[in-house]
C-alpha cells in the first residue's frame, strides 16, 4: 500500500481482480491514509478506505459514478456505517449479484468524502476503475468507431467478424443514414458458455447481448459458429447504433422497427424466417403492427413470425419511401414522439394504415407458391403439391432444428 502524499495511483492485478490506490490527502488533522478498489469481474466491486484524525471521524461517504450513455449524470452515494474513532478502516462491496451486473470494460469513477467531529473535512481525487473481464488474455482489432476484443481464434477470425460488422453499418447507413455515434466495443468470448460466465444469473439460452446504455455487446462465438456469430454481430450492432441515434428520456421505439432494422443489418432474410412468413400470409395469420409494437411473444413461432414481419415492414418502409423518411422517422422518435403521432407526421398513415398498405405489399409479393400449383396443368398439381409438401416439412425440420439456438439469441437482444 502507499501511505505518501501525492504517491500515484498504483494499479495492479490481484489474482483475478484489480486493486487500486489513491492519493492519499489530508486536511487539518484528517488524512486519508490509503483508498483502494479490488474488482471481481462479473460479480463485485470492493472498496477500502483507512483514514485517521485527531478528533473522532463520524461520517464516511462513498460517491460513485457508472460510465454510460445517459442524459444525466447519476452520482450514487453510499453512508458508510462504522464506529466513530479516530482510526478507522471501512469497507463496502458494491455486490452485482443484487443490482445487476455492468459490462466487460465498463468504467466506475469514485471518491470518498470523510468527516470528522471537530468538523474537518476530506474530499479524496475522482479515481477511474475499470471493470475488465481479466479471466481471459484479450486481443484487439479496431477500425473506425468499431473495436472488437477477444481471446480464441486467430487475427483472421477477428477480421472476419470485423468485415461483417463494418458491411452491416454500411447495409444500415443505406437503408437509414443511421450511423454509429459513440465508440462500439464487441467482447467475443469463446462460446455460450464463457460468455454466461461474464453475465450475473444469465438465462441458459444467452448467446449475446447488446448493452446498449454502455455501447458494448457481449457474444458467444464458437469456432464452428461463425455464421451464426457473424449474423449476430450485425444485429447487436445495428440494435447498438439505433439506441444511440434514438434515445432519450421521453420514449422509445416500437419493436417492429428496432428489431427491423436489426433484422435488415444482417442482410437477406434467413429460410427459417420467411417460412413462418409465408405460412402466416397464406394462413391469414400475420400479427398486426400495433400488436408488434410491444415485446415479442415468448413463444417460438410467433417469435418467429414477428423477426419475420419487423424485417419484412422495414423493407416495405426504405423500398417504397426511401431513406430520407426512415431517418426523419428515426430522428422523429429521437425527440420523443408516440408511435402513431411519428408515423404520421413523417409518413402520414399510423401504425394501422401501415399494416393495412403493408398487408397488400406482402400479400402481391408473397405467390409464388400459389402461382406454381395454378399454372401447372392439372395432372400436376398432385406431383407439385407432394413436392411442396416435402420442401415445407425439410424447411419446417430445419427450422426446428435451428430454433433454440436462433431463439437462443434473438431472446438475447
Ligand atoms: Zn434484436
């Protein structure tokens, strides 16, 4: 420990966390003697304090400040309890296990206050920690506002994951003129399961997360799960820019549109998807925009369904009105409007007209099964009809097949 004035801040890793020291300072007869902060990524953040004085000190504070996107500062304080005297050694552990955790890289800025009864008083310098992931050896590649860190799999891999991200912010760009505003950071951790172990009381089909308040997106990637992980890349980070050019304190967007654009970021629709797609046009089935504008259903093909018709009416939306209108939708919702006023004013239809001219949009695009029974002469129809039966049973088992692991995610968001 250092217990001299003016000493730098000394950082040092401790097994598998972090320990920090302050300067110490001293007014009167009050001196903080040593300040330190011990991480234990994911689950707590542990800080001492020892101070002496003259006079008994009878007021201890900790002040506390999380690093995020937020349109006010939120300075937490922590009264520390103790018995008053005048040598005291204090402690307190921020236990994520009770509020939740914070991202890998997160940064934590703190200071303590202390007082004493002859009414000295210690404000100790605003200290930065940072919350790092140290379980594993990171690498990292950046490349404009996108930095990636990981720690298996070789440069090339991390390339790759870096080509897609940057296609998808070029594939968003086109269709909404959205970009990244803040720096974006990508933890790739080795599977599902290194990436549960960041995660306080993670659900067992976590395969990524954007923290969207933080600007970090935390993935599973296994190596022979790199179509999935790229697919995954691209929606988080799409998820991530439209958080930023959106946010503010009034309201947020309807699912449709931020799982949408997210959908599109990944570019062409998946089989799986346009399956339960189709099925619901040619059921009569499909979910109505209003209902969509809430969280999806729990349940797997209306999950399903719903990616599949957020993707398909964003479509709708940048094919027939253009770019221009998406960002005056987005920017519409950045100051804070309902669904239905934004809709309006940038578009002049609400959620139900829109469902309305969608529905007809899908319904004349959506035939092709339809058109191949009606054309064939009628002796095929049979043959045909066999034919598409067994397309829709090998689709619908691959679907299945897929299901968790896609849902896996997709829950994930
Ligand atoms: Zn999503």
């Amino acid at each position: 420990m250092i217990r001299k004035a003016g000493a730098l801040a000394l950082v040092v890793s401790l097994f598998l966390g972090l320990w920090v020291t302050c300067p110490v300072q001293a007014w009167g007869g009050l001196r903080v003697l040593d300040s330190s902060v011990q991480a234990e990524f994911p689950s707590s953040l542990s800080f001492n304090l020892s101070a002496e004085s003259d006079a008994d000190i009878t007021d201890i504070r900790l002040h506390y400040i999380v690093d995020r996107v937020s349109f006010a500062t939120i300075t937490s304080e922590v009264y520390i309890e103790f018995m008053p005297g005048t040598e005291v050694d204090v402690a307190w552990a921020w236990d994520m296990r009770k509020t939740g955790g914070l991202p890998p890289g997160s940064g934590v800025d703190y200071w303590w206050t202390v007082e004493d009864a002859s009414g000295d008083r210690v404000e100790t310098a605003r200290t930065t920690v940072q919350f790092d992931d140290k379980r594993y050896s990171w690498r990292s590649l950046t490349e404009g506002e996108v930095t990636i860190y990981w720690y298996k799999g070789g440069l090339s891999f991390a390339h790759e994951l870096m080509a897609t991200a940057q296609e998808a912010l070029s594939r968003l760009n086109e269709d909404t003129g959205a970009y990244l505003e803040e720096p974006a950071e990508l933890y790739i951790y080795a599977d599902a399961q290194d990436l549960r172990g960041a995660m306080i009381y993670p659900q067992e089909w976590t395969g990524g997360v954007a923290f969207t308040q933080y600007g970090t997106i935390a993935i599973g990637i296994a190596p022979g799960n790199l179509e999935w992980g790229k697919r995954a890349v691209s929606h988080e980070l799409a998820h991530l820019v439209i958080h930023q050019m959106t946010s503010n304190p009034y309201s947020g967007l309807p699912t449709w549109l931020d799982e949408g654009l997210a959908m599109s970021a990944e570019g062409p629709l998946e089989l799986e998807f346009t399956y339960f797609l189709n099925e619901a046009i040619a059921e009569d089935s499909l979910i109505s925009v209003r209902s969509l504008a809430s969280p999806f259903s729990a349940y797997a093909g209306q999950s399903y369904l719903s990616y599949a018709q957020s993707y398909s009416l964003v479509e709708f939306l940048v094919d027939n009105y253009g770019q221009d209108k998406m960002l005056q939708l987005l920017n519409t919702f950045r100051q804070g409007s309902d669904y239905d006023g934004a809709l309006e004013k940038v578009y002049g239809f609400d959620m139900d007209g829109l469902d309305a001219l969608w529905r007809d949009y899908v319904t004349g695009h959506s035939g092709q099964l339809t058109v191949v029974t009606t054309v064939m002469p009628l002796r095929n129809i049979t043959k045909t009809l066999v034919a598409v039966v067994v397309v829709l049973a090998v689709v619908f088992l691959l679907a299945v097949g897929l299901l968790i692991e896609r849902w896996a995610w997709r829950r994930g968001r």
